[in-house]
C-alpha cells in the first residue's frame, strides 16, 4: 500500500517551548518519506503562549494548521478534536513534548505501507527519566485497566498511525467518556507494535498528575468494563452467606443457654458491613456519572479559533 497523503493530529497543553522543535522534526521527517501531509496541531485551553507559537508555524510552515479549544477540555478531547478534521489516508497521533519521538515516524509509515497492520502503535521499552510515583501509578494503571478491560494496554501510548478504516469507524463512535487508547484497541483490526523509548521533554514540565492518571483510570475502566459492578454483587453474596453462617452460629450458641455479649463483634460488623455498602454505592456512583454526562449530550469540545488550511470538521465535531 502506497501512503498518498497522511495527517498528524498533535494535542497539546501549555507547550509553547517544544512545541516548533517538534513540528519542525516531524515535518522533516515526513518530507523524506514521500508523502503528502498535514500536521494539525490542537491547542487544549493553553494559558502561555502556545497558541502564538502555532499561529507563528503556519504562517511559516504551510502544511501546518491550527486549532484552540475554547477552554482546557482534556487531552482525550483535543485528540478527538484533531481526528474529526482529518482528511487522508492515514492519521498519525503523538504527543507535542518531544517524548515521542519524530524518529520513529518512518518506522510506523513503512510498517503500514506494507499492508499488514491497519493500526501500527509504539509502545514504551523504555519510560525514561520520570518520578518514581509516576511510573509506579502508571504500572498500576495499565495492570488494572488491562485486566479489568481484557485489552492489552501495557506500556501503550497515543502514539498510533491509524489506517483511514479504522479512523472512520473510532468517529463513528458516539461516546463522550473518551479514552483514546482503549477505543482503538476495542474496535480490532490488524495491528503491529514498535518499541521505542522515552525521549525527554523538549521542553517545559508534565502536567500529567497521579490524579488526572486516576481520573483517566476511572474513566478507562468504566467506559471499558462491568467487572467492579460485578465485585459488588460478589461482595454482596460473600457478605449474605457470612450472615446466614454467623445467624445459624447466634441461634445455636442461644439455644445450648450459653449466649453472651457481643458488643466488639457487633461494632466490627457494622465497620465492615458500612465500609462495604459506602464503596459500592461509590462504584455504583461512578458508572451512574458516566451514563448521566452521556446522556446529556453536550459536545466533546467547543473549538475557538482556527488557523491554517483545515476542512469543514464534521458537524463542528460537536453534538454528534
């Protein structure tokens, strides 16, 4: 399969340091390959001077465009807010920091072309230089949501080429909740995995907190699994027959005139019994957040400015 033309869709946040350095790298390698492209760049609600510096790119570079979201929606969001405005054959996704590296761009586009992999996605061999809560969280994460989920996102990342089939059937999907990953890994397809490792930051600081990873967490296992709902009825079952055995136990004790207060155990009972019920109302609480912002219907994003050379987005990309 021959690439003719190929869109990179690249969500950033307050990146106005790395952000030339890495189109600048990505468009040279796209040159080399003979392809005809489109770098799309998508400005998540940045409060620094990220959106001048993409303004400044494609007034210089004409294959770069632009987009601002009118607010910090999140960077599932602005992935999703890149992918509704591709127009060709393939799309690539990376990140704007420079941990993905441009180097690798070649490798994925030869591993498409050559016809068997309708998803090529590089995965980390290496995390690099990040904290140690980071990577620990991170482990965690994938672990839970890989077992949770029964996908395989271990060392996954968003950077993926994505072949148009596949592109055209992750926008047909209607869902609000996004998690990227996870949703590309759903819908199949044939696939192939490039190692690569962590490059560092061109630039700037990760806002990625353990708390955006546990919210993203959350959403990935819910979006993606019934089993803690299922936990919760097991626990229910558990918590049913403990009380049928310690009911026959009172009543024999009772009966043989030997019964005495229990006061310790009766106090442990309700510790554990409440504990159980507030965490599954917690568990119930989440999926019931997830149906009601689905129900709702409000748009994955609301886009503010646009510059560069860009199609109509499909229906705005909004209210789908």
């Amino acid at each position: 399969m021959t690439a003719t033309r190929l869109d990179v869709v690249i969500p950033v946040h307050c990146e106005e340091e790395a952000l030339p350095g890495v189109v600048a790298a990505v468009g040279a390698e796209l040159a080399a390959l003979d392809v005809q492209y489109r770098v799309i760049v998508v400005d998540d609600g940045s409060n620094d001077g990220t959106w001048q510096a993409i303004e400044a790119l494609c007034k210089a570079e004409p294959q770069v465009a632009g987009v601002r979201l009118s607010r910090r929606f999140g960077k599932e969001s602005a992935v999703s807010a890149g992918l509704e405005l591709v127009d060709a054959d393939a799309v690539l996704v990376m990140d704007g920091d420079g941990q993905h590296p441009p180097s690798l761009i070649p490798e994925l586009v030869r591993a498409w072309r050559a016809g068997a992999a309708d998803v090529v996605e590089a995965v980390k061999r290496e995390r690099g230089d990040e904290p140690w809560l980071h990577r620990v969280s991170a482990r965690a994460f994938y672990a839970l949501t890989s077992r949770l989920s029964g996908y395989d996102l271990r060392e996954a990342t968003d950077f993926k080429l994505l072949d148009r089939r596949v592109l055209d059937e992750w926008r047909a999907l209607p869902e609000r909740n996004l998690f990227f990953r996870g949703m590309v890994a759903w819908l199949g397809f044939r696939r192939e995995r490039v190692p690569f490792s962590v490059s560092p930051r061109a630039g700037g600081k990760s806002r990625f907190t353990p708390w955006a990873l546990l919210n993203l967490g959350l959403t990935a296992v819910t979006a993606f699994s019934t089993v803690p709902l299922r936990l919760v009825t097991l626990v229910g079952g558990l918590f049913l027959l403990f009380s049928f055995a310690l009911a026959l136990q009172t009543l024999w004790v009772w009966g043989s005139g030997r019964a005495v207060s229990g006061f310790t155990t009766v106090i442990l009972l309700l510790l554990v019994l409440g504990s159980a019920l507030l965490l599954g109302l917690g568990v119930i609480g989440e999926y019931l957040a997830r149906i009601y912002q689905e129900v709702k219907g409000r748009p994955r994003y609301v886009s503010a400015e646009r510059v560069g050379a860009l199609p109509s987005p499909r229906a705005e990309g909004e209210g789908e």
